[in-house]
C-alpha cells in the first residue's frame, strides 16, 4: 500500500470493499442460475463454430470467382485483340482473293433433232421385232431433244497473295504493284479459257475461224507439253487486251518466280503452262 494520506487509504479501503462486495453477489448466486450461463456459452460457441464453417464455405467460393474473373478479364482482352485485328483485315482486304480453281466448267453441245420419217408397214413390223429383241437390254440414255453436258476442264492461274508478292526481289517485280498483277493475271486466264474451250468443242461443230485455230493449238503440242495446260504469246495476244511491252514480260517473270507458270520451250515455241498450286 503506497497511501501517503487519509484521503488516499481511505480510497484503497474502499476499493477493497467493492471487490468483497463483487465477490459475495457471485458467491450467492444459485446453481440453476450458473447452468443457464453454461447452456448459454454452449450455444453461443456452437454458432461460432457454424460461422467459422461458412466464412470458411464464403472464402472458398470467392476464390473460384477471383479466378473465374481474371478469366474473364483475360477473354475479354483476347475478344477485343480479335476485333482490333478483324476490323484491320476488313479494312485491307485485297480486290481479289485466291480460291481453288474451278477445275470442271459446264459447256453445253446441242444434239441434232430428231428427224421424223415416213415408215411403211414392213418397216414397222421390222422395228416392231427388234424392239421385241431389245427388251432383256439394259436401256440407253435419253439423247432426244434435250441438252447434255460435257465436262470440261478450263487451266486457271492462281492469284499472287500479298506474301508471295511482298517476297518477289525488287528487280522483278520493279514499280508494279499487287492489284495491277492480279488484273494481268485475269487476261492471262482469258486466253487459257478461251483456248481450252475451243479444245473442248468438236472440230465438225466449229467454224473456219474456230477450226483453224483448234489445228493451230494441236500443231503447238509435243511430247514435251503431254499433260500440260499451256497457251502461247499469240493466245495471250488474241484472246487478252494485255501489250505485249516490257511490262507484260516482267508479269510472266514474276509469275514464274513465284510457281504459277513454266516455261515449255522447243518447235519454235515458247509456251506458257499452268502450275496448279492446290
């Protein structure tokens, strides 16, 4: 006791008392009293222990949805990547695009019309007994007054993509830019088109102009081009409005650099063969 007055034992005394005084009212009170408290901090640590389950259950949970945000976050990012790079490549998107070529093109022959002709009644007990004798014969197509078609196949350059063409050495290519290729490309498919469709088509069908071109386009054949899809300056010149100037044979060099035509050289003749890239 460190008291150095009345007033100040006096204060200590008194303190002493309250604590008795505390002490005596939980002294007094009952059992049934006491195990109420007991039951009541029972209870009270059994929903603490749930809470802890569920703030256990809620952190668990927020932790997927962390990770289920980031991927979003992430998706979104790579959706908005792909925009970006789809409106780009909209906005570039060249004149002409290589596709497969059409490898088999439709070219209708007329057949003649039937002729019609008096028959006599031998000639029909005639056709009478050889239609008999041509039954057990599987049946013939139908060749009257329709239109049949025959298949044809009709050579076709690939266009220059932009990555062959920004990978022709400058020497080559010289100011020519890549729309300007491709347009000459499509006078160059003119002739093979124009030329193959005269292969295609019957020399008895065809006129004196047509007929003496298809002798011509046999004549330029050799051993050498057996397979080989090929069309010469004259056909370019003939069936194409492309100038046969410098920068015409500056086309057929880059189109040779890059795997669209081979040259096929003798009899006098430089052919021009088509590469199918597909």
């Amino acid at each position: 006791m460190d008291a150095t007055s009345l007033d100040g034992l006096a204060e200590h005394f008194q303190k002493k008392l309250d604590t008795v005084n505390t002490i005596m009212d939980l002294r007094s009170a009952d059992e049934d009293e006491g195990e109420s408290y007991q039951s009541q901090v029972v209870s009270l640590q059994t929903e603490l222990d749930s809470l802890q389950v569920v703030i256990a259950l809620m952190k668990t949970e927020v932790n997927k949805q962390t990770i289920k945000l980031k991927q979003t976050q992430s998706m979104k990012t790579d959706m908005e990547t792909l925009v970006s790079n789809l409106s780009h490549a909209v906005s570039y998107i060249p004149s002409r695009m290589p596709k497969p070529a059409q490898k088999e093109a439709a070219v209708e022959i007329r057949d003649k019309p039937a002729v019609t002709t008096k028959t006599t009644a031998a000639q029909s007990k005639k056709s009478t007994n050889q239609g008999s004798c041509k039954e057990n014969q599987p049946p013939r197509k139908n060749q009257s007054g329709g239109k049949k078609q025959k298949n044809v196949y009709i050579p076709t350059l690939e266009y220059i993509t932009v990555e062959d063409f920004e990978n022709v050495p400058k020497y080559i290519k010289g100011r020519m830019n890549y729309n300007q290729i491709n347009t000459m490309m499509d006078e160059i498919n003119k002739a093979y088109k124009e030329k193959y469709k005269i292969l295609s088509m019957k020399r008895t069908t065809l006129n004196d102009v047509n007929r003496k071109r298809f002798e011509k386009f046999k004549l330029q054949e050799s051993k050498e081009t057996t397979g080989e899809h090929f069309i010469v300056d004259d056909d370019i010149k003939e069936f194409s409005h492309m100038k046969m100037d410098s920068v015409y044979r500056s086309v057929l060099t880059l189109l040779r650099h890059c795997g669209r035509l081979k040259e096929i050289r003798g009899g006098g003749h430089t052919r021009y063969a088509c590469v199918e890239i597909y």
